[in-house]
C-alpha cells in the first residue's frame, strides 16, 4: 500500500487519538478481499456453526470494497467494560430470593452509540492530521457485514482466545470492538498507543497464549466450546438473546442467565485483575449504568415496569431485544429454580413446609409468575411463565389461589405462542 504522503509520525499521534477517546487498543488491516475468511464462513454455514447473528452474505462480510467504495485500509478498535469483579453488587435489605444473571457487557449505556460518536470522530481527526480535505468512512458497531474478530487477528493488536473471544493485552476479552473502513491509506499492524499513564510500558501481546489451557472450555457447562471453536446452538449467550420460545433442554441449561453469559471469560487466566487492569481499573471506557449490577432479584425483573426498564438496565444492550424478552428468560430461570428447589426437598419437608422468609420468597416469585402468565400482552411470556407454575414448587398456600390454580395446571395450547411469535419489546 502507497503511504508516501502520509507524515512519519501520523500512527504516534493517531495512537494517542484513540487512546484520548477511551480505545484500549488499534489495528489495521489494509482492504482487500478476505478470500480463506469467505471459505471459512462458507463451511460453518454447511456445517451448522455460523453465528446466529450475522449476516447470512459471507461476499458482503468478506470484501471491505462492499462496505465503502474505495476502501483502502480498515481500522478495528478495542475498548474494555468492567468485568463482573470490577463491578460492586449493592443488595438491598428487601432484596431477596432467586437471583438472575446479566453478562457484564450488557449494563454500560448502550456502547453501539457511544462507539460510533468516538470512532466518527477518530476518522475525522485522521483526515484533518494526514492532510485530506475529506473524512471519507464508515462505522460500524456490532452491526454491518464486518468480521470484527478476524479483522482483529489479521491487525495484530491482540488475540483470539480458545473461547473464541477476541483479546486485548491489558484487558483481557473484556472489550468490544468497533470498525471503522476508510479510504485513508495507512500500513497494516497495531497501532502503538501511549501507556505511560496507565501501565507504565505497553503489554505484549502473546506469542502463544493458550498453550495447553482449556479452562474456558471446562467452565461452559453446556459444552459450546472447543478449542477456537464455539457451537451457536448450544452456547448460553446464544440462547439467551435467541427469539421466540426454547425447548425444555434449552430452558435448563439458561440456569440463571437473563442476558448472555461470562462463564469461559472468567474462568481465563489473562481475565483476572492482575492481567487486566485496564478493563477492572479506570481504563475501562464503558462503565455500568447506576444502579444496575450483575445480578439481579427474579421478581425485580418479572414485575419491571417499561419506564423502569428504560430507566436503567434497557439504557445497555438489553435494550436489543426489550424488557419482554428479559421476562421470558427470567420466567425460565424461576422454573429451573423452582424445580431444582423441589427436587433437592425431600417429600416430608415439602410437605411440611419450611420457614417464614422462604415462604415469602418464594410467594413473591410465584405470585409475580402468576400475573404474568395471565395477563402479560406477550403470549411468550405468558407462556413461559405458565411453565415455570407448573413445575412442582413449594406448598400451594404459600401464593394466592390464581398462583395455585395456574401451578395446578400444564400450560395449555391457547397459551403456547406460534414458532413465529416475537416478543413484546
């Protein structure tokens, strides 16, 4: 690629650039057609591993000239979140009972929108410094045809792990990545960004990062994963954000999780604050909306109210696919809970009964179950929660006579919605 015209030290300033925008890291990839990529995404079509997700036209995701006429190099940015440990999980007295799970990724404000504002202006801060007279770019941000992972790899400014995340040294896989394609040209590699600040001296990036671990593939509990290899249909983030009702088998292995999933990202070693700290320390760009945590009380989300839920965890990615869907899957995650807690009983204890507080807790959760499944005007979320009525619970006094008559009773089919349905938002 022809950089003659660009000044000798523009990669040192655009380093610092990105930096003072909150990036964590910067590759760039020179455009060209991605012909082994197009193979590749051609073969986990056939053989069923093809993210859920993506655009289904691998020519449009695998030549940048499709994305921007003239496109001369791509640009991929890191920039770190707080991991669950960075982020302090205030409970409240009154907050009690099962609890659900929310990725870490899915509580800052909505990072597509800030993403896009900051990588706008990098590309225009470039054309101004490099001496164009025009910021010729686009942007993209989880969204468009391009394979933000790959271009990553083919940068060189981190990794991707055996989990299939992308890596970024000092962060760890607690990031996102934003693209930015561009008629600007510029030389293949990562871009070095100033450390001094936050660090001392820029981290490397590995040689051979995985070696021989496997922890991240030991942690999936449903086993998506091989070594850089990730099964769409069986991963629990995957799951979790999928449309439309879920199998039996499917609604088990949700467990807690409400939106996505952390499980193999904290089982990696590079994960822990002392590999890190960029992403547990105040290098983090994209910090969780006040008042939100990790975790959250199931009866919170079964009886959120929309206003609620724009104040505060719909201002994150969970905004993608709305308070309905977070009411299914928390609805699925009460009937795992309350199956598990009957069958972990023995018959004479839940005969008997047990304390105050559990009954109250368990009240709450059934009663909150019960109004949904009659009256939410999502036919998903009154179907699951019907489900999870039906699963064998605590004793029927415990919760008001519409909660028992509904646990009495299998969900019925005016209550099970068509494959095609999709949820209230």
């Amino acid at each position: 690629m022809n950089t003659g015209d660009i000044p000798p030290d523009f990669l040192k300033r655009l380093g610092r650039a990105a930096r003072g925008i909150g990036a964590v890291a910067l590759g760039i990839v020179a455009a060209r057609p991605f012909d082994e990529l197009r193979a590749l995404l051609v073969q986990r079509q056939q053989d069923g591993t093809y993210p859920l997700f993506c655009q289904r036209d691998v020519v449009s995701r695998t030549d940048p000239e499709r994305w921007l006429p003239g496109c001369r190099s791509v640009w991929v940015a890191a920039f770190a979140y707080a991991p669950p440990g960075a982020i302090t999980s205030r409970r409240r007295p009154d907050q009690q009972g099962p609890r659900g799970r929310l990725a870490a990724y899915a509580l800052p404000e909505e990072y597509h929108r800030h993403l896009h504002r900051r990588l706008r202006w990098l590309a225009r801060w470039a054309a101004r410094h490099s001496g164009r007279r025009r910021a010729d770019f686009r942007v993209f941000v989880d969204t468009g045809p391009p394979v933000e992972r790959d271009l990553w790899r083919r940068a060189g400014a981190g990794w991707i792990g055996k989990n299939t995340c992308a890596y970024a040294p000092g962060a760890g896989s607690w990031i996102v990545l934003g693209v930015v394609a561009t008629r600007l040209p510029l030389p293949e590699g990562a871009v070095p960004l100033p450390w001094e600040r936050d660090l001392g001296t820029a981290p490397p990036v590995p040689v051979d990062p995985c070696r021989e671990c496997d922890r991240c593939i030991r942690a999936c509990p449903t086993g998506a994963l091989a070594p850089y290899r990730m099964q769409p249909e069986r991963c629990i983030a995957q799951l979790s954000q999928r449309r439309g009702a879920l199998s039996e088998a499917e609604r088990a292995s949700l467990v807690h999780w409400l939106f996505g999933c952390d499980l193999c990202q904290m089982a990696c070693p590079y994960n822990q604050e002392a590999q890190a700290p960029l992403a547990f320390g105040a290098g983090a760009a994209l910090r969780p909306v006040r008042g939100t945590s990790p975790e959250v009380p199931l009866v919170d989300i079964l009886t959120m109210e929309p206003p609620a839920f724009r104040a505060g965890l719909g201002r994150g990615a969970v905004a993608w696919r709305g308070l309905s869907h977070l009411q299914r899957n928390a609805a699925y995650a009460a009937g795992v809970r309350l199956r598990r807690h009957a069958a972990a009983r023995p018959a004479s204890e839940r005969a008997s009964g047990t304390g105050a507080g559990e009954r109250s807790t368990y009240r709450a959760l059934v009663e909150a179950l019960a109004r949904l499944a009659a009256s939410h005007p999502s036919p998903l979320v009154r179907e699951a929660s019907a489900w999870a009525l039906a699963a064998p619970r605590p004793p029927a006094r415990w919760a008001d006579r519409r909660a028992a008559s509904l646990c009495r009773t299998r969900p019925s089919a005016a209550t099970s919605p068509p494959a095609s349905a999709r949820p209230d938002r």
